[in-house]
C-alpha cells in the first residue's frame, strides 16, 4: 500500500513538473515547491499573478526576436548607449558614496521583506535612499523601451511595476581580505519577479560582470560581458553569480513584478526584497539598520 502511495505521489509530482516546466531555462518551478511549503508570502503572489492574469487576458504581445531569445534563455542582453538614462543612476551612486553622513535605511515601506545582516557584506557600497523623482524616471524610461517593455508583459502576461531598486558598488578583492563573493545561487523571490542589472565598466569572459552558470556542473553557460551591459533576467530560475571584480563595479538593481495595472514605481530599500502582500498598499516606514 505503501509503495503504491509512494509512486502515486511520483507520478503526480512528475505530472505536475512537465505541466509547470513551460520554458527551457526552468531548472525548477516555484509553483509545486511554494505550494508545499505552505509559504503564505510565495501563495499569495502566486494569487495575485493568476488574478493580474486573468484581468490582463487581453494583452497581446508582439513575439520579436528578443522575446523568442529570452523565451529559450531566460535573459535578454544589451550595451546601455551614450546618454541613457541608467547613467544619472551612476553618478547618483558615485556622488552618494562619498557622503560619510548617510543614514542606513534598511527599508523604506511596510508591507515589505527585508533583511538586516547587510553589516555582514563587506564587499558591498549600498546607496541608502533614492528620491520618488528618480525612481519615476526610471519607469519612463523602463516603459519607454520598447524591448525591455515588451519582453516584461510578454513573460508575466500581465502589467508590471518596479518594486525595488539597488544602486551599490562591488569592492575589488585587491587586498585579499573580503570574505563576502557573490556566490553561484538562485534569488529567491515570488515566481515571476524579473531583475535588470546594468553594471558599470568593461567585462570580459574570465571576470564577467554577472555567469549565468549550470546548476549540475558548475559551468558557466553565459557570461555578462562588454561595456556597460544592461540585462534582463529571471533570476529566480536562471543559477548565476559573480566573481570579485577586478576594479570596483557599479550595479544598478531593479526589481520588476506582475501588476494588475500600471502602477508607480515603489521603493522598498537597499536591503529589502518585495511586497508581502501585493494586494495591499504600501505605507512609508522607515526601518533603520
Ligand atoms: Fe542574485
């Protein structure tokens, strides 16, 4: 009897895997794993996705090349171009760096995850507090993309917003005493969060800005390389990570989640993640390190 539960289980696991597994690039499906862990944040996204879903049932999006690109590798790529707005975002960095008055604002809004071991990164400059007039740029320029916007709606088949954005510097390892690399690992956020990373500098093949690496064997399969590259990326399904620089690099970090309409961009924080409940409002709160 036993063993019959057993393979019964198997067998629906497994159905449910082919079902879920929809693009190449899905090493696992958050869908079955969240749902047996009963993990109420994860469940109620999950909710929420379906609901915008449905809501958006309309949108239809054009199936480009980048869009059949990103549907088979989970990552679409690019080189910023002069003058693009992601540039204000460095200086802003740059400039904020050198302020030694800088209050550590762990995360700005309630409603929102966050996490205060950031003390434990060493390798990690983070910018503090951005203001709303820049964080609205940035979604005029998401949305003005044509690529960028459209390869959104096309994977989450609903509206988008941005829900976080990082600016911070990863230290060089020059003096051999950082202890914090950036690991190979999967970010753990509700299924279908989207992340852009733009970095700043020029990267080559052994020291990528960003390896989109094979979980079983270890192996790079794509490496972040050129000047100034700007990615898009499901980071929850695609194992990647990144070396100590070889010179300081400057990241920019926006998190992008489904949306029932457009929405204003919100700004959770250096060291927060996402909404608990996206179906809620999120209220100022500031929570200090
Ligand atoms: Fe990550």
């Amino acid at each position: 009897m036993a063993v019959v539960a057993f393979g019964l289980k198997r067998n629906i696991k497994s159905f449910l895997k082919k079902k879920l597994f929809i693009y190449n690039f899905y090493h696992f499906n958050p869908y079955y794993k969240y749902l047996s862990e009963k993990n109420l944040i994860f469940i109620l996204h999950i909710l929420y996705l379906l609901f915008a879903a449905f809501v958006n049932f309309f949108i239809r999006i054009k199936k480009d090349r980048a869009v059949i690109f990103f549907e088979k590798k989970g990552f679409y790529k690019r080189i910023l171009k002069k003058n693009e707005f992601p540039y204000e975002l460095f200086e802003y960095l740059n400039n904020d760096l050198v302020n030694k008055n800088r209050i550590p604002i762990v995360c700005h809004l309630d409603n929102y995850t966050f996490h205060n071991k950031v003390t434990l990164v060493d390798s990690q400059q983070h910018v503090y507090e951005v203001p709303e007039l820049i964080i609205n740029k940035l979604d005029q320029y998401l949305r003005r993309d044509q690529n960028f916007d459209n390869l959104i709606k096309f994977y989450f088949k609903t509206n988008y917003r941005i829900t976080n954005l990082r600016l911070w510097r990863y230290l060089a390892n020059s003096q051999k005493n950082l202890k914090t690399e950036v690991g190979c690992h999967y970010d753990m956020f509700p299924h279908k969060t989207l992340k852009i990373m733009i970095y700043k500098g020029f990267f080559v093949k052994s020291h990528a800005a960003l390896d989109i690496v094979d979980p079983k064997t270890g192996n790079s399969i794509y490496s972040i390389k050129g000047k100034d590259p700007i990615v898009l990326l499901d980071t929850n399904h695609l194992y990647h990570g990144a070396k100590f620089p070889l010179k300081d690099r400057d990241t920019i970090e926006i998190t992008i989640q489904p949306s029932i309409r457009i929405k204003k961009p919100l700004y959770g924080g250096f060291a927060s993640g996402h909404p608990k409940n996206p179906f809620k409002s999120n209220q100022k709160k500031e929570i200090l390190l």
